[in-house]
C-alpha cells in the first residue's frame, strides 16, 4: 500500500506530493487569468455547450434572493434535478432530488423534504455558504442523470463518476468514484467513497480503495471490481483531452459522467485536482507526467497523443 511506504520509497515509485503538483505543474502551466472558466461550473457548461462537448441540461438558474421564492415554480414538471452551486467545490451544496411524494421531494437517500427545505438550500447557495472563498453564488438547476446501466452496481445511492487527469492534452491517470452508505451517496474519497484506479488503455479497473485500504468488492452492493471496464472509454479520454484545449489549463481534471442515453458527460473541471488518484491507482503521478510531456512535445496531434497515453499508460 502507498499509505504505509516510506518516503523515500514513495519518491521512488514516482508518488507526487502537495508541493511539487502547486508549484511544477499548477503554477507552471496553469495561467490564472483562465481560472474563472474552470472555477465557475455555469461558465465551464457554457464554454463545454460551444464547443460540443456533451454537459447536462440546465434546467434554470437562480441570482438573487428574491426569485428564491419562485423556485418551486421553476421546478414544476420535474420529477428529478440537481441544484448545486456555480462556484462550490468537493460536491459542497448539491442537492439530488429523484422525485416526488405529492408535495415533497425525495433526495437520493430516500428522505423526504419540504419545499421550504429546497428553497432555503438554494438561499444558502446564493449567500455563498458552500462557494470558493465564501463569495456570493448563483444555484444552478439542472437535469438528473440517468447514468448508464452497466455502472449501477458500482454505487450505492448515488450517481459514480470518473475523474481523469490530462497533462498538455495527454491524459495521464483516471478513476472513478463510488458513492457509498459512508459517503452519504456522494463521490467523495474523504467522505468514504470507493476510489478504483483504472487502465488508461482500456477503461478497466486495477485497483479499488477505500479508507486508504484495499477493497475487493463494493461494501453495500457487493460487486467485485475485479470486472469492471468503463463502457465508452475512449471517448472519456477524447473528452479529458479537449477540456485541456478549451480551457488553456495544461494541468487540469475532468468529472465525467456516464449517462445511459448520451454517454460521457461533461460534469466539472478542476485546475488543482487532488492526489488521491495515486491512492487509488497505487502508482505516482511524476514518472507519467514526465512522459506525457514527452508526447506532448512529439506531436500536436490530438488522437495521436491519446493514442500515445492508452500504450504507453496501459496496466
């Protein structure tokens, strides 16, 4: 396990730590006047949407305090949504409502809440209470995902989406995230949810932790990882990669989302993307970015680099 290695033996195996990732590759390659397309999700839906990059449909969005009354109006017809904020981060402030019981709405847990409840959640994200730096925020409404099929096994309560890391268009690391009984149905690794490392090359899974430790099968639905390949993988990595030219963020992740009728999705990008993908993967970052810069150098070509990462990355 990575967790108990020395550091020594982490330099070794390629593990890259907190500083080296702000001051290598975020400060580096990272121009902070392109921050604002990334940090801001409606900004980043919007740039996706131009470009054809698949995203979720919004449904609407709320500015100010005094539509926050009107809310429940703008939710009528819509027997599932999301609400989360523009600029919110590590899935702070998104509700998940899957449907209805006359007028009460029913979050992924199964609880049932009141409109007042919804209306006063979308009121704390205006305030800024779950926003970058606590700033003033817009709540954004949109459409639930109906996440394909072949991955519904692999979470619990919860929608699993992927996290792929691209380097100068290469993409370099990638797993997905299973919400679990833990995790409170969310995709948060610190919450308690599944990290799976996969195969660059073909979408499969390598490794599975949880809480730092090994895990062979999902804890509540009790699936093996051993089986799971991501259906659509290529174009998971396809898409990591032009979120890289779209954003000029060189150092960049991108929240994938499967959905069952559209396929990759589009959910978030992040210009400081965490660590814990070395956990989950139980390989380090430096010695493939290191050779992700050398592709990047051979060749402008954007099905040629990617090719280039699914041999060069296979497991």
């Amino acid at each position: 396990m990575i967790s108990l290695a020395s550091p020594a033996a982490l330099r070794r195996r390629g593990i890259m730590g907190m500083n080296e990732r702000n001051v290598g590759y975020i400060g580096r390659y990272n121009p902070r006047r392109n921050y604002p397309l990334v940090d801001n999700k409606l900004k980043t839906k919007q740039a996706a949407g131009d470009l054809g990059i698949a995203v979720p449909a919004l449904h609407g969005v709320v500015q100010y305090q005094h539509q926050v009354r009107k809310v429940t109006t703008m939710l009528e017809g819509l027997d599932g949504f999301v609400i989360k904020p523009a600029q919110g981060s590590g899935g702070k402030g998104i509700l998940v409502v899957v449907g209805r019981h006359g007028d009460r709405y029913i979050k992924s847990s199964g609880q049932e809440i009141e409109a007042d409840e919804v209306r006063r959640h979308v009121s704390n994200v205006l305030a800024g209470l779950h926003s970058l730096g606590g700033r003033n925020d817009v709540a954004m409404i949109e459409a639930l995902i109906d996440f394909d099929p072949e991955l519904a096994e692999y979470s619990y309560e919860g929608v699993p989406d992927l996290r792929v890391i691209a380097f100068r268009g290469v993409p370099v690391m990638a797993m997905m995230r299973c919400a679990t009984h833990d995790s409170d149905g969310k995709a948060n690794l610190h919450q308690g949810a599944v990290g799976v490392g996969l195969d660059i090359g073909s979408g499969r899974a390598v490794r599975a932790v949880q809480h730092g430790q090994l895990v062979e099968r999902h804890p509540d639905t009790g699936a093996e990882f051993a089986s799971l390949v991501i259906p659509h993988w290529g174009q998971v990595l396809d898409l990591a990669a032009r979120c890289v030219e779209m954003t000029g963020l060189q150092y960049l992740g991108a929240d994938v989302v499967l959905d069952k009728h559209r396929g990759p999705m589009l959910l978030e990008l992040n210009a400081r993307p965490g660590l814990a993908i070395q956990v989950a993967n139980q390989a380090g970052l430096r010695h493939r970015l290191v050779v992700a810069a050398q592709i990047a150098e051979q060749t402008d070509d954007h099905d040629t680099r990617i090719a280039l990462a699914r041999k060069y990355f296979a497991g």
